[in-house]
C-alpha cells in the first residue's frame, strides 16, 4: 500500500482517476483496512491537507461546504439555523465522537441509504461540485445515485432561500451511534397562508434517498392543517417502491416515514 498527501484539489483528482482510495475522516475505510490486503487498495490519497476542501462558505446564492469539512463544524456553522435540516442532519450522524472526524463528503459519497445528510440535501435541493482529472463541474445531488468511480466530490452547494424552511427526522435504533431505520427531510416557504415550493425526501424504503414528487405536488399551494397533513404524509410513504431485503420490514418502514412526515409538516408550519 502507498500513502500519498496531497496539497492540492486538482493534484488529488488525478490520483482519483487512475483508481487511488480516498482516505477523508476515515470513520469507514481505516476499519476496513484491517480486512483488506494490501494488494486490494494500492495507493492511498489523505485529503486532509487540501485547503480548497476544507472550506465552508455563506454566499450571497449557496452556502458551499467542502467535503472535507467535519460533521461537527457543518452543525455548529452560525448560518446552520437557517437551515434546520442540514444542522439536523449533521448531529444525527453516528456518536461526537464519530462526527468530530467524519466528513461531508464521506456522508455524501457513501451508497448506504442510512447516509443521513442526503435526504437533507434533496430537501434543500443541492448540487455537487465534482472534479475529474483537469475539470470541475456540477450536479444536483437528485441525478445522482451516488459518486461516479474515479471522481472526486469537491464541494456541496446548497441554494440560499432565505424564506425556506426545513426540518430533518431521523428515526434509529438508540439516540446513540443510531443506524438509520427510517430518515425524512421536508423544505417549504410559507406565502400567505399557502404552502409554496415543497421539497419531500425519504431515506430507508428504498436502497437510495430519493425525492418525492408526487407528495410535494398534492400540497404545494394548500392551506396547511392536520388532515391535509397526514393525507400527504400518507401519499409521501407510499411513493418509493420498496427495495430492501431482509432486517426491519416494509409496513414498519413505511408507518415511519408517515409519523416522520406527519411531524414535519407540523414543525415546519407552525406559527
């Protein structure tokens, strides 16, 4: 195994596309070190030094978080509290100790449906910074399934709605170190009484977080209240197909995702 540190973002985006692991907080990959042979992981890129992903930022249209930065400084960011869901999706991840050194991008870039931050930033409707050997492009988070192989997430980019508001309910085993059974994220303005620009994403039904489009057109321009309310908390668990296998089953599941929504929607429309 070799074991490079990088400086720089782009330095780093090459050794990605010729096939390096990346070593970023390191709360997955150094346990599985000790079941991998050196032979299966090759070269080894620390992203710790790399400035550019290290930095968070409140712009005058997104808010821009690095993927190196940690769990712990997404949470307590000052701006967090304008977005709930993004703080709330933060201290959900595992224990202190496993957000002290866990990272954004790691969230992000993980396939588990558990990974919490991504139904938050479907909710808030976020784009990914990725670069690929010399180029940077972007992408909302919603057209991808995950990271594409040999391409490094440099950035998360979340649109600035001042108006918005958004929650985040995760529901686990234990209040500690919890693996997600079921997550919800909901994002909505309020204009004059009427609910305006809904954003619904479910984790924990499907292999994947996804959005739900059909929840999010039943009450976009409605009044909010308690039975419209549990209507579409109704509709939003029923939209995914159920993929998983095995472990908790799908009605509990789904029974989740509709207390989740029911309660979400409350929060995010009281007074």
């Amino acid at each position: 195994m070799r074991y490079l540190k990088p400086r720089a973002q782009m330095e780093c985006a090459a050794f990605v596309a010729e096939g390096a692991t990346l070593l970023a907080g390191g709360t997955a990959l150094v346990p599985n070190l000790c079941t991998r042979l050196e032979t299966e992981i090759g070269l080894v890129v620390d992203l710790s030094d790399v400035e550019e992903l290290r930095q968070l930022e409140f712009g005058e249209t997104d808010i821009a978080v690095g993927a190196m930065v940690r769990l712990t400084a997404l949470a307590d960011a000052p701006w967090a509290a304008r977005d709930h869901a993004l703080r709330e999706a933060a201290l959900a991840v595992g224990n202190p100790a496993v957000r002290r050194m866990g990272t954004v991008g790691g969230n992000v870039a993980s396939t588990a449906y558990s990974a919490d931050l991504r139904p938050a930033l479907l909710a808030l409707e976020a784009r990914l910074e990725l670069a690929q050997s010399s180029s940077v492009t972007e992408q909302p988070l919603a057209d991808s399934l995950g990271i594409p192989p040999r391409v490094l997430l440099c950035r998360v980019l979340v649109p600035r709605q001042d108006a918005r508001r958004s929650t985040f309910i995760k529901f686990g085993w234990r209040a500690s170190s919890a693996v997600t059974v079921v997550a919800v994220a909901a994002a909505l303005e309020l204009v004059q009484g009427v609910i305006v620009r809904p954003r619904f994403a479910l984790s924990g039904v499907s292999k994947f977080s996804a959005r739900l489009p059909a929840a999010e057109r039943a009450i976009a321009g409605q009044a909010p209240s308690s039975a419209l309310f549990e209507r579409v908390a109704a509709r939003a668990a029923e939209e995914l197909g159920f993929e998983l296998e095995g472990g908790i089953g799908e009605g509990y599941r789904r029974q989740l995702a509709r207390t989740g929504f029911v309660r979400a929607l409350h929060r995010l429309c009281a007074p």
